[in-house]
C-alpha cells in the first residue's frame, strides 16, 4: 500500500478535478469492510487495503478541509491526512467492534495536527500540552461566541475561554494575537469558473434507504444493549456504563478507586462484562446483517 498509488491533488487549482476522481471509489459496506481488513491482517492482501484506502478518501477530505483555516494548502492537508489514513488502515483490527471511519477518523486528525503544528513553527505556538490544547480549541470556541472577525478579544471573553481551556489568560491573549490573520472563508475561490470550496465540500449524507435501514438497525441494537446489561452484576453493569457507554468515559484508575479495586481489576471487569453484552447484541442480529451488532458497541477511551 503506497501513496503513490492514490489519487493526489497537486495544488488548490486541482481541488475540484480531485474531489470528481475519488467520488469513483466505490463505499463498502460492512460485510465488505470486514472481508477486506481480515484479507490484509491475515494475508497482507494490499488489493484489500488499497480498497480500504480508497473508499474513505472523502472522509479525508472532509476532514482536511476543515482544517483550511489555519492558512495551510487543502492540497498538502489532504495529502497529510490520507497519510494518517494509510497508518490507520494498517493497523484497523474489525474484531474491536467498530467501523474503519470510526477508527480512522482520529488517524486522520492526529496526521493533521502534527502537520499544522510543524507548519506553524513549534518554536511559534509551543511545546505544552496547554498549549496545543489552546491553539486547537481556541477558533471553535471563538466560533461558538461569535467572535470570528473580533480581532482583539475582551477582557471578559478572555476570561470565559481561558477557564474553558483551564490555560492562563496570558496565553489566550498571546495565541489569539498569533493566530490572527489566518482564518479563510468558504467563499475563497477555487480554480476557475467561480467555484468556492463550499461548492466542493463532499456530502457525506446517506440516502433515504440507507438512513432508513440504518434507524431500523440501530434501534434494534439500542433494545439488545438494554437487554444485555440485564445478564450483568451491578458492578459489572455499573463500569461497562462508566467505561463504554459515557461520551467521557471514566478512567481505569477513578473507577478502582471507587471501588477499592486495582486498575488492572477494573479493566479485567470492563473485559469480562463486554464480552457478555456482544454476545447478546451479536446473538440476536440475523445472518443477513452480519456484523452490524460489531459496531453498536463503543470502544473505551
């Protein structure tokens, strides 16, 4: 599996031509999707992990081209993402109970901030972890309250996101005035012929049929879930909630203790209380949806 083997965007000016070309890879679906990793985890089928590649380059873009407005090419974001792409498909294990957009996705981001944090200099924005935190929040949260085209922020705004961000005021202040000047609009043109980027972002929208089978689906899986936390102890009941099904879940180490336990007792606990929970959702899904009880499941963080 090769870079060179993928469609690449040589500039900006090539945006459109390239966002036409990887629509012709086809999406797979889940049987597909498992078929073709198991074929390169077991095999090194690179026939298979080419098709992985493939078939999510429109997630890449996607994801590249929200991070234009740190200045950079859409060109060598979209390059460095499919990178993160690649590194993601190589090591994708679909036993783990989720899809290869799932998985991909934080690849994809963490090829992208190191790319924008490189091009910015880190002698620039800083080697903290604050830091980092900072230059990566600070446009969305400025998004969130409005204050894009603010310039100079005051003082009480710079008070709200710096105990969001749990960074000094200082530093809000500072990284502000860094970041100045680099945000680009949607309507910034590409090519000719007055197409926009917004004109070229993909929709990734499923269509009527598939957001159907989709809600029918999940909905069964959401009763199986329900029914399998049944089969648990309390306190197994108690960490697969705190662990799986949290948008922050709780750490190994909080969860040990509060319940007088060891870290490694709480994860063999997790362990033991997840395969019983897939083995109910597996069990009750048909032959004919093959796997998608795989994906209901979320993976700890």
């Amino acid at each position: 599996m090769s870079a060179a083997s993928l469609p690449v965007v040589a500039s900006d000016d090539g945006l459109a031509k390239y966002l036409t070309d990887i629509r012709a890879f086809p999406l797979l679906d889940m049987d597909e999707e498992f078929m073709l990793a198991r074929r390169w985890i077991d095999y090194q089928d690179t026939e298979a992990a080419h098709r992985l590649v493939t078939s999510h380059l429109r997630l890449v873009a996607k994801i590249a081209i929200g991070y234009r407005h740190y200045g950079l090419p859409v060109a060598d974001l979209i390059s460095e993402g499919n990178i993160g792409l690649m590194r993601a498909v190589k090591k994708f294990d679909p036993d783990k109970g989720f899809r290869l957009a799932t998985y991909a996705m934080w690849w994809i981001k963490a090829s992208l901030n190191e790319f924008v944090l490189g091009s910015w200099s880190m002698v620039k924005i800083g080697t903290l972890a604050a830091q980092k935190k900072l230059f990566f929040n600070l446009r969305r949260i400025k998004s969130r309250l409005r204050l894009l085209e603010s310039g100079d922020l005051a003082p009480e705004h710079v008070a709200t996101i710096a105990r969001e961000l749990g960074v000094a005021e200082s530093d809000v202040v500072s990284m502000n005035r860094r970041m100045g000047g680099r945000d680009a609009s949607l309507n910034t043109p590409v090519g000719e012929g007055g197409t926009e980027i917004q004109d070229l972002m993909p929709d990734q929208a499923d269509n009527q049929e598939v957001s159907y089978a989709r809600r029918e689906e999940l909905g069964k899986g959401r009763k199986l879930i329900a029914r399998a936390l049944d089969v648990l102890s309390e306190r197994e009941r108690e960490i697969f909630v705190e662990r799986r099904l949290r948008d922050n879940p709780v750490t190994l180490e909080d969860l040990g203790a509060r319940y007088g336990v060891s870290r490694e007792r709480i994860r063999q606990i997790e362990v033991k209380a997840f395969e019983k929970v897939r083995d109910v959702v597996q069990g009750g899904f048909a032959p004919a949806v093959s796997g998608a009880g795989r994906s209901l499941i979320p993976a700890a963080g």
